[in-house]
C-alpha cells in the first residue's frame, strides 16, 4: 500500500464498500435483476482513492436504469422484456 495510512485506507474502503452497497440496493428498488449488477463491487487504487467498479451489465439493464433515472414509467419494465 503507498500513498496511504492504514487507517484513512480502512475508512476509503468502508466508504466504496457503503457506496457499492446502496448503488445495488438502488437497482433492485428500481426492478433490476441481480444478475445484471452483480459486477459492482468497492474498488481503491493504490494511493487509497475510493471508487465502485460497475463492471459491464447488459444495454437492456442500462436502459431501464436510464430510464428509471430519467422518471421514465417504462422503466418499471424489468431488462430483457420487449422494447418499444
């Protein structure tokens, strides 16, 4: 580890852990199937900057969270369902 104290990388990590967490708990409020978020998880670089790695998900999850995000009513669709 460089760039870093053990201790401020600990509360780095808590926080890309805590921000991973509610980006997934917000995606499963919004309908979306696990299976297209399981990908995202904490991630730090190697100077202790916090960050969460999205890893790919399929463009039908991308575009229900877009829409979701957008207050779009499709978005209530789950991904994979017909498109319009």
């Amino acid at each position: 580890m460089t760039g870093v104290d053990l201790p401020r990388w600990r509360e780095h990590h808590a926080a890309a852990v805590t921000a991973s967490e509610e980006l997934k708990a917000a995606l499963a409020g919004l309908g979306i199937q696990e299976r297209h978020y399981r990908g995202i998880r904490p991630a730090m670089t190697s100077t202790g900057r916090p960050y969460v790695y999205l890893g790919i998900m399929s463009a039908a999850a991308v575009e229900s969270i877009t829409a979701a995000l957008q207050n779009d009513p499709a978005a209530q669709k789950p991904p994979g369902g017909p498109s319009h």
